[in-house]
C-alpha cells in the first residue's frame, strides 16, 4: 500500500534503529518513527516518504511500551542531546549491548554465535542522569532578542533555551544564571553565526567530579577590548571583574578562562586560551577498579590528571574508570611488557598501563594533549612512558619503516607486546592497522566510541592473523544511543 506525505498511521514499534528511531512495519511497509519506543502502538505522520520505507513523526502514544518511562526533560524531544530518555535504563543497556552485537556481525562479518560466545554483558551506570562532567553551552538571543543558552536542537543550530540539562552537574544551571544575568545587566551581546557579530559564542564548563574543581571558560569572538594600548587594565570583557566577583563566589570555582575565536566555522573553542582568575586547570583523580569483583571495588591505585579547556578528557568519569580499568584487564600486564597506546590524548590509558609495564609509548596528534600527557607522568611520577606527537598513521609507520633498517635496539618498540588504541568515532586508519600488524603484538585492547567503524577495523585485523577474544560495551552516555566497546583481540596461536 503506498502512503501519502502527511497521512497518519497507527504502526507498532518492534524494532530501534541505531539512532534510537523506533521501527514498525504496516502492510509490509517500514515505517521509522523518531521518539517511539520499543513496544508503543502509537499514531505517527508521514514526513517523509521513499519507495518502500518512510519517516514518520510521532503524534500520539496509543498504546504505551512496557518500557516507557516518564522522560526527565522536558525538551528531550526537541533536543538533539538525548535520544532514549523516554525508554527504561534497562532496556537502553539492552539496546546499546545490540547495538553492538549487530554492528559486528553485519559489518565485522562474525558469526552470530561467535559474538555471543565472546561478548560480555555491558557495564550500565549506577545514576544515569547528572553524569557529565563537561558541557558546552551555545550563547544566543531568541526571537524577542533576549540573551538565551541552552542546547541546539537535533540536526539544528537553533538554541533550546535550557539552564537545567539533567545530564548535567547540577551546579551548572547557578553558573550559567549567573554568565546570562551579566549579560543583560552589563549590555553583552550574544554571537550571532549568520552576521557573524556579537561576543559570547559558548560557555565551557568542566567539574572534576573526585576533586570538585569547577572550570568556567567563555568562548569570545574578540581579543581584547576597551583601553588604549598599554593599559594594563584591558579586558576581554565589559565590566569583566563584575563577572569574575560572582563566578568566584560558587563554591569550588577554581578555574574562568576567555577562549578567543573569531573564525566563521562551527568549532566551539578557539585555540588562544587567556586564564582570567584562578588556576589553568583543574585536576580529577582515576581509580583504578577490580572488575572481577562485584561493584567493580576499587584497587587502591590511582592517578591525578590535570586538565586544561583545550584537552580532551572523557565526559563520564564514573565509568571512565570502569572503562579504563577494563582495557587495562584485557591487556593482562605482568610488569614486563612493551606498550603502544595509539590516540593516547592527555595520556590517560598510557599511565594506567604504564604502572603495569616495562615501557609504554604514546602517539596522540593534539600537540597540548601530548604536553599536557608529559605532565601527568611527571606529577604522577611515572618515568616509563614515552609520548610522540603526530597522527598514528604516520608516527607508526614512519618508525617502523625507519627503525626496522637503523635499529637493533629498538627490537621491543617495534615489535611491543601489547597495542591499545583508542580512536575518535572515525575509528583507525588502514595504514595505522597495517602496521599495527606488521607489529604483531601479542595482544591488542581496542577502546571505541563507535561500534560501525570498530566492526569495520575488526575485519581487517582478524583478516590479517587475530582472533577476536572478549568484547565488551560500557555505558558512557546514558540517555544517548552512543556507547564505548573495549575488544582483546590475540595473535592467532597465541593462548
Ligand atoms: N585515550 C584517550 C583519548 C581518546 S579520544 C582518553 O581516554 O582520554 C581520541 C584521541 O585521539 C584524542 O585525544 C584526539 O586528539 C586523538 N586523535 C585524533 N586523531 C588522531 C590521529 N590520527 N592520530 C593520533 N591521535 C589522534
């Protein structure tokens, strides 16, 4: 039966896509219908329509799933943030754990059964709301010009006024109150992307959630501003001090920063840094977890990082070290190894591995990450890491390349007996997955943040001498569709 755009259908959700978009079928016609859960008989209309599938939009709950819950935010359907709060925690944990399963097997190419005799149950969240310990908060005006900031709505530049996210530190909404108060009372213009005018582009706030240290950094479309040269009472802000007085004012402020960016383009920070009041950075401290033991305990190990605006840090601590704790299981060191850590960022995974290992080196392509990552070895006294700046694609193979004819002594580095990586949703390069294979560790720990390319990066591993050993998911971002995978693959012959 063909349908019409605009005609309503009622369609029973039986399946979710990997966006999190409900699928229900109608006279052999598959129907996507976003914000539908799994379960829900509801009324949706047709917005867009192809030959033998269209996208519908959710009208009416007929029938509610038994998974549905009572969303937290009011806005999360607009929002381009949370894609599953309508749908219980437990049924998105089992949603990202097939998500997974699926992704290896259409695009990794593994059996079925294979999977699931390899595949662990994904590690779910104690609190899944309140998790983050970073958000970046567009600054604009709404349609009677005042100041707003909030959240772009999916697919969207427009702002969803909204001080509040529950995903959130809850000491955000006082902070970002405070930054929009300034504004009107002081006369700060929001920015503007179509004129491309106005100061405040974003708001960054960062907390670390062991230390409590709060960051605040406002991301500004000027340098400096007002005085004649010299003065040395120039601000990057009107009244800049009046700002800094109440932002000092919340408990464990440690840290207000300006971001200069004055580029049209969509990247949210700038790369000039100036720190207004206080300290750089803030610091976080990583436990290390048994994951063998129920409730992940912790080990009593530990590591302090210190994190500037510029640096990439995972955006849920709690399972950070669930995550970490896990790769570092799954590289099973004694003390004696030699140690790739490819993507490294601020050295994370690297000092975690390092106090396990002979040696480990570090590739990450950020030139303040690996700075900062140098840092964190020192301030954490770890002497057996070693951080190279580039991308992996070429650092490995470059040195492979270059030390396989010069070098005698560098028979560990090139031929380690461990690799972790742990890259951005892209996944791997080929030419930093051939080399890693030229390499032939024993073992490699792949960290993902996306299971398509992970999938996609698998194959060619397990074509090229691996096997696939364990895998498992850990939930980073509750409410969302996204979900990190960690992976031991083992030369093949190798127990
Ligand atoms: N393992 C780290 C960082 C993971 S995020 C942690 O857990 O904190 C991925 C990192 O890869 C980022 O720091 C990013 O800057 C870096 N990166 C992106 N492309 C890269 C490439 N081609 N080569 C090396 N590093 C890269």
């Amino acid at each position: 039966m063909e349908y019409q755009k605009n005609d309503l259908v009622t369609v029973t959700i039986e399946d979710m896509g990997n966006e999190g978009e409900g699928i229900g079928k109608v006279n052999g016609f598959t129907l996507f219908v976003k914000d539908a859960v799994l379960g829900d008989t509801v009324e949706a209309r047709i917005v867009k329509n192809k030959k033998n599938y269209a996208y519908a939009r959710l009208e009416k709950v007929v029938t509610p799933s038994p998974f549905r819950v009572t969303p937290a935010c009011a806005y999360h359907r607009q929002c381009g943030g949370c894609q599953l709060q309508a749908l219980s925690y437990q049924k998105q944990l089992e949603f990202k754990q097939k998500k997974i399963r699926d992704n290896l097997i259409r695009i990794g190419g593994f059996s079925p059964e294979y999977i699931d005799a390899k595949m662990e149950p994904v590690i779910g969240m104690e609190e899944p709301f309140h998790y983050r310990n970073k958000a970046q908060y567009p600054v604009g005006t709404d349609r009677e010009g005042n100041v707003i900031t909030g959240f772009y709505a999916g697919r969207t530049h427009s702002i969803i006024a909204n001080t509040d996210c529950c995903l959130g530190a809850s000491k955000n909404k006082d902070i970002l109150e405070i930054i929009l108060d300034y504004m009107r009372t002081c006369h700060v213009s929001a920015y503007n992307e179509i004129t491309g005018e106005g100061l405040i582009r974003h708001i960054l706030i960062r907390t670390g959630f062991t230390s409590k240290e709060i960051m605040v950094c406002l991301v500004i479309n000027r340098n400096r501003t007002g005085s004649p040269k010299g003065n040395k009472n120039r601000e990057y802000l009107p009244r800049q001090n009046e700002l800094i007085q109440r932002l000092a004012e919340i408990e464990n402020m440690t840290s207000v920063s300006v971001s200069i960016n004055t580029e049209r383009n969509n990247v949210i920070m700038g790369k000039e840094i100036h720190t207004l009041w206080g300290s750089p950075v803030i610091s976080d401290t990583i436990h290390v977890r048994d994951m063998q033991k129920e409730g992940y305990p912790f080990t009593g190990k530990e590591l302090t990082f210190h994190i500037s605006p510029l640096s990439f840090y995972q955006v849920n601590p709690v399972q950070t070290e669930k995550l970490y704790s896990l790769a570092l299981e799954y590289a099973g060191l004694t003390g004696r190894e030699t140690v790739w850590d490819l993507y490294c960022g601020i050295g994370t995974i690297s000092l975690f591995l390092a106090s396990n290992a002979k040696k480990v080196y570090g590739v990450e392509v950020v030139l303040q990450a690996v700075e900062d990552a140098r840092e964190n070895a020192k301030r954490n006294g770890i002497c057996n890491a070693q951080f190279f700046l580039g991308k992996a694609e070429e650092v490995l193979p470059e040195f492979y390349e270059k030390a396989g004819k010069d070098f005698d002594s560098a028979a560990d580095m090139l031929h380690p007996d461990v690799i972790v990586v742990d890259p951005p949703r892209k996944g791997c390069d080929e030419a930093c997955l051939q080399t890693m294979l030229q390499m032939q560790p024993e073992r490699i720990v792949y960290v993902s943040c996306d299971c398509a390319t992970l999938a996609r990066d698998l194959k060619v591993l397990c074509d090229g001498g691996y096997e696939l050993k364990k895998v498992r998911g850990v939930d980073q971002f509750g409410m969302t569709v996204h979900v990190e995978t960690v992976c031991l693959l083992s030369k093949l012959g190798v127990k």
